[in-house]
C-alpha cells in the first residue's frame, strides 16, 4: 500500500506534497487510517497472493497461498526526506491464522481491531507509546463487526453479522461491549 501525504491550504488553493511511504497489505476502508498527535497509523491486511503479466499482457494469478497477516503500523512524517518513518508496528497476535481485518476504529491512545475467518476477535490495543503498540485485551465471539462505534468512555457498539461455528454468516448482530482495560467483555448482543 502506497501511502502519500498533502497539506491543503484551502483559502488559497493550494496542495503541496509532503511524503510518502509504502506498507505491507491493503487498509479495509477509511477507518482503517488515522492521524493523530503526529502520528500516522494504518491497519492493514497482507494476503498471500502473487500476479504475472502473461504472453498477450493480461494479468493473472501466478500463485496463491491463502494466508492473512494483518499489520498495525504508526508512522511520522520526516519532511526533509518526504517519507514515512516506521515508529511502532504491530502484527504479531493480531488476528487467529488466515483471518482479515474486518473493522477498525481509532479513539485517541487505542485502536480496535476486529479480525474474522470463524470467530470475531475484538482486538483492544494501547497505542500511548507509538514506538510500542500493545494489544491489552481481546474479546471472541462468532460472527464479525464490520463498523465499531464509540459510546461513553469505556463502551463501544459493534454492527456486524453473526455467524455459526464455521464462519458461516447467518444474520446481521449489533453488539455492546465494555472496553475498560483489563476487564474487557462483551455486555449484549442482539
């Protein structure tokens, strides 16, 4: 994933270019980007997959190994080189073998990361030192969040789909946890 930065002076139109840097996998969407206090963090997922150009200049699949690694990474701009520099980086226990990001959602010192293949780990992870991310807690129940949405200051809704023992999805899921450090759970679902 490519990743470049601007700095829009919108009273006089004006974009100027900043940096950019290249990381390993694909971000789900636009929460799986943020900035803050500096930092750059990105959640993406690498999938073991390779492409080839064949004799008549079509793309194909030259090899294909299904594996999944999913990456946190915190980033900073280095202006004077126009690039990214890695500050922390996170991929180690984020997610079972083979699951993919399914949502994402940043609030000040911590991310939430939902990985899903059969089950849904809500991975709770404290970014207060970028150059150390650690994952606190996490939460595992069948099915997957696909949005995350914050409540209070220990609280956040998961909307998702729920799904039988082999990741077979069979409904749609909304559901409460309690995030509080150390004592992370699930409160409802519905």
């Amino acid at each position: 994933l490519t990743i470049s930065q601007f700095a829009l002076d919108l009273v006089k139109a004006d974009v100027k270019y900043v940096a950019a840097g290249i990381v390993d996998g694909m971000m789900l969407n636009q929460f799986s980007m943020d900035y803050y206090k500096g930092y750059l963090r990105v959640a993406t997922t690498d999938v073991g997959a390779s492409w080839k150009v064949d004799k008549d200049g079509y793309i194909e699949w030259d090899t294909y190994e299904r594996r999944a690694i999913n990456h946190l990474y915190v980033l900073e701009t280095n202006t004077r080189t126009q690039t990214f520099k890695l500050i922390g980086h996170l991929s180690e226990g984020l997610g079972k073998p083979d699951e993919t990001i399914k949502s994402v959602r940043f609030l000040g010192d911590t991310a939430y990361i939902v990985t899903f293949l059969n089950t849904d780990p809500l991975y709770i992870i404290d970014l207060s030192d970028p150059a150390n991310p650690v994952i606190t807690d996490d939460i595992e129940l069948p099915g997957f969040d696909v949005y995350q949405h914050p409540f209070g200051d220990s609280f956040v809704l998961g909307l998702g789909y729920s799904a039988d023992d082999n990741g077979w999805t069979n409904g749609v899921k909304l559901t409460a946890y309690n995030t509080t450090a150390g004592s992370a759970h699930e409160i409802q679902t519905y």
